[in-house]
C-alpha cells in the first residue's frame, strides 16, 4: 500500500490577529466618521490624572522608596486639584492604571527590595486614593473613580503563580473596599466607581 500525506499545522491565534487586521474591517470602522470641533470658549468637560505603576512598597529605586513616592503622588494630586480649580471642569476621573503596589510574588527579590509588606502596601495605597477623592470630590459636580487590574496587583499564590481569575486583584479590591467607604459618606454620593467588566 502507498499513499502520500501532507502535514498541516494550524495556529488559530495567528490566524484571529491576521483576521483583526484586515483594512477591510479598519475602512468600514471609518467610513462615515466625522471630527468634532470644541467651539471657542468651550472649557473642556472633564479633567483626568492618570496614575500607573505606583508599585507602593518598592524601595532601592534612583528615586527612593515609599516616602518618595507618597511625597509624588500628593504634589501631583495638588496640582491635578489646582488645574480643576483653574479650568472649572465640571467632571474629574481618577485612574488607577494598574501596579498599585509592588507585591511579593512577581520576583523573588521582591522580598529583599521592598519596604513595606503587602497588607501595609494596600493600606498605603488605599489611604492615598481615599486623600486624593476627598480633595478632588468638593470641587466637581461628578468624580470617577477607574481602575484595572494589572501584574504587580494579581493576587498570587506563588511566583507566577495566580491566585484566581484576572479579577483576583488588590488594585480592583481597594477600589472596591473604597467604594464601600464612600457608600456611608452622603457628602461623597458624586463619586463613581468604573471597573472592566
């Protein structure tokens, strides 16, 4: 008996990129759309300060360690709140874009180069979110509150070892544990909680 055979190797993930790729799906994404322009002396609607890779507890960096950081986030929160006082924005959003704190588990040496443990970590970093919504909040008629989970704030079990689902976050748990706060202050009822779905 002969026969012939062909090998045939199948990557569907290569295949879902090329696939999102196509310009055929990109034009008709754009066909139709328009620009919008702000018409002069229209002040913009909403004032944003983004806030990413905090990573609280980290120490023995070129710029310091906790302390340093603290003294960072509060001087940029100042100036975020004088921007909002200077523009009259009706709206502000406050983003926590992930590495909160800087965890134990991403790399041993974590151990070694951190100053603070994880429980202290989450507590520094929820204090500072808690300081910077009630400076923020009296000067708004609305303030969101957004934030991602990320690597440094996956809860684990281990190094590279996941604790649960991508939503098993410390990050996404301080907001939650802020939001519940905030639920029993009736002076903050203009503050809003967005997280991924």
């Amino acid at each position: 008996v002969t026969g012939s055979w062909q090998k045939v190797t199948w990557y569907p993930n290569k295949k879902a990129l090329e696939d999102t790729l196509k310009f055929d799906d990109l034009k008709e994404a754009l066909d139709g759309w328009s620009t919008w322009e702000v018409p002069a002396g229209v002040k913009p609607q909403a004032a944003i300060l983004n806030m990413a890779d905090l990573q609280i507890g980290k120490a023995e960096q070129r710029g310091g360690g906790t302390p340093e950081t603290i003294a960072s986030v509060k001087a940029s929160v100042e100036k975020f709140v004088q921007h909002i006082r200077e523009t009259g924005v009706g709206a502000a959003v406050l983003v926590d874009n992930g590495d909160p704190i800087e965890n134990v588990f991403n790399v041993p040496s974590q151990l070694v180069t951190n100053d603070l443990s994880v429980p202290d970590q989450i507590r520094v970093f929820r204090r500072l979110m808690l300081d910077a919504i009630k400076r923020v909040a009296p000067i708004v008629k609305t303030l969101y509150y957004v934030s991602i989970p990320s690597n440094h704030g996956a809860a684990r079990t281990g190094y590279k070892s996941p604790g649960g689902t991508v939503d098993a976050d410390f990050g996404l748990e301080i907001s939650y544990q802020i939001e519940d706060a905030i639920a029993e202050n009736p002076h903050l009822r203009n503050v809003k909680f967005v997280r991924p779905e």
